[in-house]
C-alpha cells in the first residue's frame, strides 16, 4: 500500500456532549477510486463496519429536479480508519 496523503476536509460537529470529526464519504470514495457505484460501496461499508445513522454517519440529502436524492454521507473521521486498510489497494 502506498503512504499517500489523504486530502480530504474533516469537520467536527457535536453530538451527545462529545465533539466529532467527520469527513464526506463521496470524497472519501473518490480518493480510494474504487470501481463499484458509489451507493452500493457506502450501503455496503455501513453495513460491514455497524455505522449508526445519526451516530456514526449523517446522511447528506440534495435536491436534484425537484426530487430528495440520498447522494452522499458523512462518516466519523475514527472509523474511516477501518475503511481505508481494507479498501485501499
């Protein structure tokens, strides 16, 4: 595996009295290249590693023709940490 840098914006939001680092999957995704459609690697991921929305990760919804999609999310900065080894080849 290469020791390349991860460019990706981390934000910190509070949640239960603790303060959170975030980062946005897509980007995440993004920055891993991975080849499988965004929706099925975060469905997936969410599932393999037990994230909890509203937890763990915070659905990002845009509006898109009128239409609510669920386009991205957001996930703890500490759990991108059993991702990345994993899905980074």
């Amino acid at each position: 595996m290469s020791k390349e840098i991860i460019n990706i914006k981390v934000v910190q939001k509070t949640i239960n009295d603790e303060k959170k680092r975030f980062v946005n999957a897509r980007e995440l995704y993004e920055w891993l290249k991975s080849k499988r459609q965004f929706a099925d690697w975060i469905k997936d991921r969410i599932e393999k590693y037990d994230f909890i929305e509203n937890i763990d990760y915070f659905a990002v919804h845009k509006i898109v023709k009128g239409v609510k999609t669920r386009a991205d999310g957001m996930l703890i900065d500490e759990k991108t940490g059993q991702i990345i080894p994993k899905d980074y080849v």
